[in-house]
C-alpha cells in the first residue's frame, strides 16, 4: 500500500501566459511583460478516480485563476520570489495538495544576448509551509455592508471573525456610515456600511474564499437562485476594494472593484478612515466628492467613535 509520500499523481497546467510586472528595471514594472506559468502540482487522486466527482479532487480552474492573479498582482523584482511566492501560495489554498513545483518563463528579459527564454522553477512541499520565508504580507481594503437585522451588529461581528483568520490582520476599520440604498430597489432599509485595511498573506482568490465564508456565517445566500436580489437587501456584503496594486481580471473576481470609484458608501467610509488613500492612483478623498451618492452618507449613530487604526 502507497504512503503519501510515495503518490506520484500529477495535475500539471503548461504555459498559462498573463502580462505582469515582474522585475528590477524600473521600466519593467512601468510597460509589463509577459510571464508564461508552469505548474505540476502532486496530490492523491485516487477518490476522484473512483467516483468521477469534482469535489474529490483540486479544481485546476481555481489554480489556473490563482496564477493569473499571481502574475498580475503585486510586482517582485525576482522571478524566483514569483515562483516560491505563487508555489507556497497554490499549496495553501487546497491541504490536499502535497507538493507544488512551478517554473516561471520570462521570455523577454532584459539580456543583450540572443535567447529563447529565461526560467526559474520552484518546487515546494507542505512542510516548506512552516518555514519563516513563507508568503509576505500585502495590504488590502474590504468594504461591508449590511441592512437586515441587527446591521451594526453584524459589521461588528464581521470584523471579529475576520481578525480570528489566519494570515489575516485588520489594521484599520473606519467608522459605520449610514447609506441609502444604491442601483437596487428602493424599498428597502438603509445600509450600514464600513471600510477596513487588512494585511494578509493569503492570494486574492484565499481572500475571496474567506470573505465568502464570513458572509455565509452570518447567513448570507449568494445568488439568485437562493433568492437574492442583485443589490438587494441582505445581511452582509463583504466586497474586496484593493489588494495591494494587484490587477485581476477573472469571472468570479475583479480587482480593483470595478464601481468603487464611484460609490460614496465606499468612499466616504474609507476617506474618514484615511484621508490620504488611493485608489487606481486617483485621491479616495476627491473620487467621494464626485460620486452621485456621496451626499447620503452619514455618520451612523449606532458608532460614531468606531475608527480605526490601532
């Protein structure tokens, strides 16, 4: 009988390309270029052999979407910082992944010298999980939103689950807003909502997965097929905002929000929180005095001391 150690199944994914901007030119991480992905990731499949069920094995759509966001996200100077970076980062979204081996292709580097290509290849076990030089932190802001039950409440309870996540932090929460309901019907409660700064070592596709499971904890159903009303009422929102300058483009993700540069229910909350933020490189400060709904928001009553940064 084969022990884990012993497996050899193998999901690999060849030459998934993106444009990023990876590199120690300064010119590299202003124009970008194209990175080119390989990954050979080893598990036990052995069950999803047997029952020819999806949920028995690792999806390579979610891998394949983690990669993109990897290359596109946040820059390193080395490709092999990219490489043991998105090698650690596979291997934490699925515990039934037992080693990730991935080389990154950088076919138009720097050289002076007539070449084919450039590749670096990591190849990481979970035990290279526990070592110190695991994933760094990046920062990324959340907006929440609540209008059914207690929403004050809820936001609050929100924040705490989030703080309890590993490999998440919360720098920084800004005080509750009091919103009008915005593109949805009308006929329902005002919004209370709230702009947070976390730190996370998680990908952007980790912070989606978590984000969604602190909604559903707090009973939010997703979809319209659970009766939910695109902009509609509900019990919590948790939208990711920015995760560091990354830019990803996916069918279940889009980073930066694409609408919140024009939502004052973001914008409002988190320019009291920091009156010096960003977004896409644009003032958070000046985008809320231009959004069409900045003028509903109000301070809520229910926490009007509720800042912010420790």
């Amino acid at each position: 009988m084969s022990s884990r150690s012993d497996l050899s199944d193998t999901i690999r994914l060849t030459g998934l390309t993106a444009t990023g901007h990876h590199g120690v030119f300064d010119f590299e991480k202003r124009e970008g270029q194209p990175f080119r992905i390989d990954a050979e990731l080893t598990l036990d499949f052995r069950a999803a052999g047997r029952s020819d069920e999806l949920q028995d094995t690792v999806s390579y759509v979610e891998i394949a979407e983690l990669i993109e966001a990897a290359i596109t996200g946040e820059p390193f100077d080395l490709i092999e910082a990219l490489a043991d970076h998105l090698a650690r980062q596979i291997l934490r979204s699925d515990e039934r992944l037992l080693a990730a081996e991935i080389t990154v292709h950088k076919p138009q580097a720097p050289l002076a010298q007539s070449f084919q290509d450039v590749s670096v290849t990591a190849r990481r076990t979970r035990s290279d999980l526990d070592s110190p030089a695991g994933g760094a932190e990046v920062r990324a802001i959340l907006a929440l939103g609540s209008n059914l039950g207690d929403s004050a409440a809820t936001l609050a309870s929100a924040v705490t689950s989030l703080r309890s996540r590993a490999g998440l932090r919360v720098l920084a929460a800004s005080p509750l807003a009091r919103t009008r309901p915005v593109g949805g019907p009308q006929d329902q409660p005002d919004f209370l909502n709230q702009v947070i700064e976390i730190a996370t070592t998680k990908s952007p596709q980790e912070l989606l997965a978590l984000t969604q499971q602190v909604e559903a904890e707090h009973h939010r159903a997703r979809g319209a097929q659970n009766g939910e009303i695109r902009w509609g009422p509900r019990t919590l929102d948790i939208d990711i905002i920015t995760y560091a300058s990354a830019r990803v483009s996916t069918p279940s993700l889009q980073i930066p929000h694409p609408r919140a540069a024009h939502r004052g229910f973001v914008l409002v909350p988190w320019m009291w929180m920091d009156p010096q933020a960003t977004l896409d490189g644009a003032s958070v400060a000046e985008l809320a005095a231009q959004a069409a709904d900045a003028a509903t928001v109000e301070l809520a009553e229910e926490h009007t001391n509720a800042v912010v940064r420790p």
